[in-house]
C-alpha cells in the first residue's frame, strides 16, 4: 500500500480527535478523543515502520524498522499509566464539582 | 627655548592656586592672609609677564604645547599656549590692571564677612586665570575655556551680593547674554574643525588653510565669532546685560566689565585678523555694529543718574569704538585702545567705587555733589580719566581715539562725522558725570556729609598708578605725523597684525582733523561746565526721557522676545504638553490598560479556549514551518 | 483492485466513521463503543501491516483494558448525558474550523513535501511485527526502557489510588 494512504488516515483520525477535544465540554469524551489521537499517531509509526522495512529488505537487512514498532509499544504502556491516573483524575473531580464538565474547571482563572 | 617660556603655564597657574586657596580656605584663612594671597599671586603672574613681555619684545615668539586635549579621527586639539606680540600685551593688561584692583579690593571688600571676603578673592583670582587661559590660549578651543570660563566668574562676581534678587536677576542676564554669543562662538568653531580638522591659530591662519575656506566659510565663521565677540564685549544687540551688570562690587566692575573680560571679543577678532580681512561682508557688518553702539551707549549714558551706570554705557560705547576700528581694518588701534581704555577705566571705576565708598553706599548721582572739597585724590584721579576719556592731548584716549577716528576717516568720511559726534557725547557726558559728583553743594543727607571721608591708601594707590597710566599711556602709540617713529605699539605688534594700510591721509588734513576732535571736545567741556556745574536734580522731559529709559532696548527686548517666548512656553505648557505629550503619555497607558481589560477576556480559565488557542497556534506555525519559508 | 486495497478501504472507512461517531455521539456510553470499533479498526490496519503483536495489544490494551476502564468510570459517576446544556456555540463552531484547518494545513504540508510517491508500506511481508523478533529487541536492545516503564506503571498506581483516596 502507498505509504501517502496511511499518512493520510492517521492525518484525518488526529484531526478528529482535536476537533473533538475543542468541541465537547465532557472530560471523559475528551479524555477518549486524546486516546484517539494517539491510536492515530501509532497507526501512523506502524506504516513507517513496514516502509523502512522494506527499504531496508532492500539492502539485505531483514530486522530494520523494528524501532518504529517498539515505540507503539511503549506509546501504549505509557497511554495505560495515563489513563489510569487521568481516570482517577475525573473520579476525583466528579466528586468535588458533581460534574466532568470542563468548563466547571476554571480555576486557572484564579 | 627660553627659560621664560618653559615657566610660561606659572602666568595662568597662579591664580589658580590661589582660586584654590582661597576658595578652600575661606573660612579658615584671615583677611589680610586673604587679601596677600589673592594679590601675590597676581602680582607674581603680572612678574612673569614682564619677563615674558621682554622675551617677545627682543622679538622671541613661542607656541607651548602641553599635552594632547581632544583626539578624534584627524581632528587633534592640543592643550597648547601661543605666545607672541598680542598675547603678551594682553597679559600686561590683564595681570597689571587686575594687580591693581586686587590691591583695591582689600580695602573695598573689607567689611565683608571673612567668608565672603576669601569667596571674592577666590572668584577674583578664577577670573584672572580663566581670562589669561584666553589671551594665552594658542587654539580657538582653549581660547574657549578661557571664554567661558570669565563667562562664568562674570556670572558669579555680579551675583557675588546673591541674597539680593535684583543682582541675581541682572547675574542671569549677563550669563544668559553671553551664553548666546558663546553658541554662535562654538558653532563657528565646529564649522571650523569640519573646514580644516584643526583649531590651532597657527594652522587655521595659514596660507594653505585660508585658501581651503570658500568666502561663504570665511564670512559664516567670522559672522559667528562676531556674534559670539558681541556677546561678550557688550555689542548691539547683546549690550544690555553690561548696565545690568553693575550689580557686581566695584572693583569687579572696574575688573571685569571695563578693563579685561568685555575686551575678549576684540582680542579674539584682533588675533583672527588674518580670517576677518578676507570677510568684507563681516567687517562692514562690525564696523556699523560697532558705531551704531557707540552712538546708542553715548546717548544712553548722557541720561543717566547712576554713577556707575554711567561709567558702563560709557564702556558700551568704547567697545563700540572699538569695533569700529576693528571693522575697518584698523586692528592696532583697536588693541591700543583696548589698552588706554582698560587704564582710564578701570580708573574712573576705582574713583566711583572710592565714591561710592565714601557715601556709604549712594549710587545716585544727584544725591552727592560737592564731594571734591573731601576727597581731592579722587577728584583728582577722576578728572584725568575723564580728561583721558575726552581725549585731550596728551592724555592716553587722545592717542588711541583719534587712531580710530582716523581709520574711519580713512573708510569714509561720513564714517568719521558719526564717530566724531559719539566721541564728544562721551566728553559731555563724562565731563556731566564730573561735575554733578564733585562740584556744587552736597545733595545728599547730613549723616552721608559726616561720613565723607577720603579712602584708605590701599584705595588710592591703585588710583594714582592707574592716573598715571591714563597720562602717558598713550605715549606708545604716537602718530607717525607727530613722530616719526612714534608709534611703538603698533611696530611691536607688526608681526602678529599687519600694518593697516588705508587711503594715504596727508599730513595737514590728519592735523586738522586732530585740532577739529579736540577743540570739539572742549567745546563740550567747557559745555557740560555750564550746565552742570552748579546741577539741581530736575525731572527730565521728552526726548530725555528716552535717554534715561535707554531708548526703552530692555523694554524692546522684553516685548519682542522675553513676551513671545513666555507665550510660546505658556502655548507649550497649556496646550502641546497637556494635550500632545500628555495624551501620548496617557495614551499609551490607557492603550495598554484597555488592551490588558480585553486580554484578560481570553484568560477565561476554561480549559476548552486555552486549547482551542494552542490548536489555532499549531497551525498558524505549521502554517509558517511549511508555506512562508521557501527560498 | 487487490484484496488488501479493498480491505484497507473498509477498514480506513470504519476508523474514520467511527471515529466521528465518538466524538458526535450524545451519550457518553456509545462514545466508548464507538471508540472500540476504532481500535478493532486500527487493530485491522495492523493486521494488514502484518504487525500481528500490536494488533494483539491493540486490542487487550486499549480495546479491553482501558475501554473498559472507562466504561467502569462512567457506570461510577452515574453520567449517561451532558449535565448542563450547551452554551458558547460560537466556541464548538471555532473548535471545528481550528481543527479543520488543522487538517488542511497538515494536508497541505505533506502534499507540499512530497513524500515520494512511490514509498511503500510492506503489507503481509516481513516478519518484524512478529512477538518472536520484537521480543528479541525488546528484551535486548530496549531492556532497561522496559524495566522504567513497570516503574512508571507503580507510580501511576500509587497516583491513582493516592489522587482516588477519600480525604
């Protein structure tokens, strides 16, 4: 498959994650659209990954690339330590204000 | 090299250590300790410049430099000393009238406090170094130094009695005035750096350097020196500040704004003459300024009641006859009437002080009267200076007048009439001012007749030496057609001061002209006798009046310049700094108070704008990454 | 066309439709479902890419774990619906344009790049998506980046039960 495809899809995926991180006010919508992107960016490093495969195959290195997918992995471990603790986050929240809406939380303001 | 040369920077370096003493030590040191001081180190700077003046006169020059003062690029002004003709007469002047007056000042200041007393001192001596510095100067930026420095000691001499507003008021006038001419001074010098990368009287004068100028240089930079010389010596139209200036203590007057500092702007014309005989516009210029003063200042001074007023328009008018020779070309005469005027003077103004002394104080000249029958010295010396002023022969005022009165005859005829006319206004008004003093009956209260008394020696010797000079000092500018080889003066300085060579006059028509000045001045002698000899103070009338308000200049001025400018300033203040500058000021404050009420908008607090923003952020830089940085 | 074309087609497809479903989605519930028909369709992508291990992972980690993790949040908050009604229309309005300009810059910036054209992403060749050869680097090359991350994983345990503890 072109490579163009995938950069593409992912491109499209990260973008519906933004506009759903700008549009809904429900901390856990949001905290799911950020999910989204980064399922976007590793679909994303994958693609790059088998491309750099095969250009390496080409030189007679079968092992190239690997990096890319290694990276997901980890993307993916560090994705579940986040989301663990951003739940906790939006329980602990849920208990102060009786809401997850974002806008509830303008304490910056202050 | 002489060894009277290598000691020459003692002359300027005296006074000024004892400017220091005194003015450190003015609380500690006595009077007489003061007064020793103050007038020793004149007297040794008036030594070394008889020594230096005989050195010059066996026909030695010297150009001193010292040290390197300013270095910028090619323009390199050193601090250096020229020593020739001009500069050593000055120096006689200057150190030997203000010995004179120093000693004068020890017996006229005394009833100062000890304070005041070493203040004066120390100002006195500031004075005589500062005006050695330019005289001694061999470069138009020390000249300056000494320029301004004589400026500022003027200042602070007729503010010396500073718990007096009116003398501060008149201080400012002088310094404010001064400061005018020093502008114009200092833009000529620029414009001469710019010219010919170098100050240096040597290299400025030259040949080579003279050719550099376009006639437009030429007159632009005499123009401005003049301006600059007018400031200082009391020209049209800066001449006010001079009758002001009689704030100042006696001898300060009889120092600075008679004998010495008004003198500066023809010094500095007379040691440019190689620049002002290029500029015919310029000397045309100086030449009516000069007797357009002269004739002014005379009237002025036919008027007034102020015996010191007096005395200074007459030196107003004086400086005016000086111009005028210097504007027709007739720099030794100039020079040589500096030196008889700083004599008969300085005298008059001693012999005022003396009278004044002597009537507590009374400046007014139709309270006294009568007072010769008290103090005959000073009658005495009085009446030669006012002889001397006159200009009867011998007496020095007849030599050096009438060497301006034949310059300008030698100009133009009509020259000489004008002329003629301010020379005998100034017989009459002198001879007025003599008779009302010292003739007649006493005018003023019983205790001011009790207290008359003749001053102290210390008074009155300055007076008999400076008597003495006012007689023969003329001596060394005999006219050719008296003696042949009479004229000493102007053979000595021949060498910085070409001889002036003007329409050949025969030798009967110089001696005509000679007998019309002086039987003309006793004509008005003999006038002024009459009228004020037995003088009752009347109101005066009409054109009179005119006179006593000095042809209303000062008022002139206060409409045409103080006036508007107040309104300017009212305008600025009022309208440009409330609301222009003002507004921008405040503006920019509101600008920013509004700017920061509307951005505080966007710091909502809420989670959802700050994203947004950094989302549009991201694409505004991606857009910038990616589209605007081709090439 | 290929198999794998049409393939990819669905799947890219469903990944982008049900990703739009989350994010429109009024209930919060059929957000996370939607959300998991994402990750299955990714999962696929990886497939395809014969990344079988991350597929794998995909779908435990993401699609089982953490969805599900979700899932427990909501069920706990009791929150089936947007509590307050929508105000700042204007500020989803920006939010959409922002993001769509987002896609269009970055659209247009790989467009202007130019990656070639011809690169191409293997699919069903090459076995580096393989758990036997990423275990290999991973327990060789990437030792000690896996060893940090058990430690990052018990800091965002004692985070959690720390942020979660009752006052």
């Amino acid at each position: 498959m072109p490579i163009n495809l995938y950069i593409l899809l992912a491109v499209v995926l990260f973008c519906i994650g933004v506009v759903g991180v700008l549009t809904r006010r429900n901390a856990i919508i949001i905290f799911m659209c950020i999910e989204l992107m980064l399922n976007a960016v590793n679909l994303l490093l994958v693609a790059f990954s088998k491309m750099h495969n095969y250009a390496m195959m080409k030189e007679g290195i079968a092992t190239g690339g690997s990096d890319g997918q290694l990276f997901v992995f980890f993307i993916m471990v560090v994705a579940a330590a986040e989301v663990s603790v951003g739940l906790a986050i939006i329980v602990m929240m849920y208990r102060n204000v009786h809401s997850v809406d974002i806008n509830f939380l303008n304490r910056l303001k202050h | 090299m002489n060894n009277v040369f290598q000691i020459a920077y003692w002359i300027p370096l005296l006074p000024l250590i004892g400017f220091l003493i005194n003015g450190l030590g003015r609380k500690q040191l006595s009077k007489s300790l003061i007064g020793i001081i103050g007038s020793g180190v004149v007297l040794g700077a008036f030594a070394l410049s008889i020594a230096v003046f005989l050195q010059v006169k066996s026909g030695n020059t010297a150009a001193l430099h010292y040290f390197d003062f300013i270095k910028v690029g090619n323009l390199s002004i050193p601090f250096e000393f020229k020593i020739d003709q001009l500069t050593s007469l000055f120096l006689l002047i200057i150190t030997g009238v203000g010995f004179l007056i120093h000693v004068y000042s020890t017996a006229y200041m005394h009833e100062e406090k000890t304070e005041h007393f070493g203040r004066y001192f120390a100002y006195l001596n500031l004075f005589i170094f500062s005006m050695l510095l330019l005289v001694l100067g061999g470069n138009f930026v020390v000249m300056f130094i000494g320029w301004e420095g004589v400026g500022l000691c003027s200042y602070l001499l007729i503010g010396f009695w500073f718990k007096n507003q009116e003398y501060n008021k008149a201080a400012n006038k002088a310094f404010i005035m001064n400061r005018i001419g020093d502008l114009a001074f200092l833009i000529a010098l620029f414009w001469m750096a710019a010219k010919l990368d170098s100050v240096s009287f040597d290299t400025v004068f030259s040949q080579a350097s003279l050719a550099k100028l376009s006639s437009l240089d030429i007159t632009v930079i005499t123009l401005l020196l003049f301006v600059g010389a007018t400031g200082k010596s009391a020209q049209i139209p800066l001449f006010t500040w001079l009758p002001d200036a009689m704030a100042g203590p006696t001898p300060v007057s009889a120092l600075i704004h008679a004998a010495t500092m008004v003198t500066a702007g023809i010094y500095m014309i007379a040691r440019s003459n190689a620049l002002y005989s290029l500029a015919h516009l310029t000397n045309d210029v100086i030449m009516y300024i000069g007797l357009a003063t002269a004739i002014l200042a005379a009237t002025i001074a036919l008027k007034q009641n102020d015996i010191k007023k007096v005395l200074a328009y007459s030196t107003v008018s004086q400086l005016g006859f000086m111009f005028l020779a210097l504007g027709t070309g007739a720099y030794t005469a100039a020079v040589f009437h500096v030196m008889t005027h700083a004599f008969f003077k300085a005298l008059m103004f001693l012999g005022s002080g003396s009278v004044i002394h002597a009537m507590g104080g009374e400046q007014d000249i139709r309270k006294m009267g009568g007072l010769g029958k008290k103090l005959k010295w000073t009658f005495f010396t009085f009446g030669v200076g006012c002889v001397a002023i006159a200009g009867i022969p011998p007496f020095s005022g007849f030599f050096s007048k009438d060497a301006i009165l034949l310059s300008a005859f030698q100009k133009n005829p009509a020259l000489y009439v004008v002329a003629l006319f301010a020379a005998l206004l100034t017989a009459f008004y002198m001879f007025r001012l003599l008779f009302i003093t010292f003739t007649g009956k006493f005018r003023g209260s019983h205790e001011q007749e009790h207290h008359l008394h003749e001053s102290p020696p210390a008074m009155l010797l300055p007076l008999i030496i400076l008597a003495v000079l006012s007689i023969v000092g003329g001596l060394v500018g005999i006219p050719d057609v008296i003696m042949h080889g009479g004229d000493k003066l102007g053979a000595f300085l021949s060498p910085v001061i070409p001889v002036h060579e003007g329409h050949h006059v025969e030798a009967s028509t110089e001696y005509m002209l000679m007998g019309i000045s002086t039987g003309l001045v006793l004509v008005m002698i003999i006038a002024a006798m009459y009228i004020y000899k037995n003088f009752t103070p009347t109101e005066t009338k009409g054109f009179g009046k005119v006179l006593e308000n000095k042809w209303y200049v000062d008022e002139l001025y206060d409409r045409v310049i103080v006036k508007p400018l107040h309104w300017f300033a009212g305008f600025l203040n009022n309208i440009f700094e409330r609301v222009i500058i003002d507004g921008l000021v405040n503006g920019v404050g509101k600008l920013v108070n509004y700017g920061g009420r509307q951005m505080r908008l966007l710091q909502s607090g809420q989670t959802g704008t700050y994203v947004l923003l950094m989302v549009v952020s991201m694409v505004i830089i991606f857009a910038l990454q990616f589209f605007l940085r081709k090439g | 066309m290929e198999i794998i074309e049409i393939l990819f087609g669905i799947l890219a497809f469903l990944a982008i439709f049900s990703a739009l479903m989350v994010v429109v989605s009024k209930n919060p519930v059929h957000s996370v479902l939607w959300l998991i028909v994402t990750f299955f369709a990714i999962s696929g992508h990886y497939i395809l890419l014969n990344a079988q291990f991350l597929a794998i992972v995909n779908i435990i980690v993401y699609a089982g774990a953490i969805m599900v993790l979700f899932l427990f949040v909501i069920m706990l908050i009791n929150l089936n619906r947007e509590t307050a009604p929508q105000k700042n229309r204007w500020l989803k309005m920006a939010g959409g344009v922002a993001g769509g300009c987002l896609l269009l810059v970055l659209v247009a910036a790989f467009k202007e790049v130019g990656m070639a054209e011809k690169q191409k992403a293997v699919v069903n060749v090459g076995d580096i998506g393989l758990i036997k050869s990423l275990g290999k680097e991973l327990f060789t090359k990437y030792l000690v980046p896996f060893e940090i991350s058990s430690v990052l994983f018990l800091s965002a345990m004692v985070g959690a039960v720390v942020i979660g503890k009752k006052e």
